[in-house]
C-alpha cells in the first residue's frame, strides 16, 4: 500500500483522544514491518509500529480525490492480543 495518506479534521481529533501524536500516526504508515488488512471495498486497517515504538491500529478510507489517494480518519494503540498477533504474523521477537 505506497500510497499518499492525508488526516482528516476528525482523525486528528480521534487521534488526540487516543493519545497518540500525527508524527506516530505517520511513521507506523511507513513503517518497514506493517499489516493492511481491507474491510471493506472503500476502507482498510493499517497495522504498524511508530518509529518510537507504540503498535498503532490506523483506520483509513479511500479518498474521492484520486486513485490510491487515503484517509487517515482514526488511529489507536494496539491492545496486548493485537501485538501479540502482529507479532506472531511480522515474525518479530515481543
């Protein structure tokens, strides 16, 4: 998914309540170990780890821009079974 990402107002608003930075938000997108799971035909759950560490749950949807065009409408730390998942699935050592 090398894609262009933009937040929304209302992703940066879940964003602060979930405690986490844009700039985390961000590099958990870029980062080299991530999941794209697609839920629907228009929105897809990014799975990654910020260039500081947190697992980060990030909710996207396409945008009506243009192709390969997202937003980024929320994001939220990964709880101990995701992690653990991921983990498992990226086959990285917890």
């Amino acid at each position: 998914m090398k894609d262009k990402y933009s937040f929304t107002s209302e992703g940066l608003e879940h964003i602060a309540l979930a405690g986490l930075a844009p700039a985390d938000v961000w590099s958990a997108l870029r980062s080299q170990q991530r999941l794209v799971r697609h839920l629907s035909d228009v929105g897809a759950a990014v799975l990654g780890i910020s260039a500081s560490g947190q697992h980060i749950v990030i909710a996207v949807t396409e945008s009506t821009i243009g192709d390969n065009d997202w937003n980024i409408v929320g994001a939220r730390p990964m709880d101990g079974d995701e992690i653990s998942a991921f983990n498992k699935i990226t086959g990285r050592q917890s």
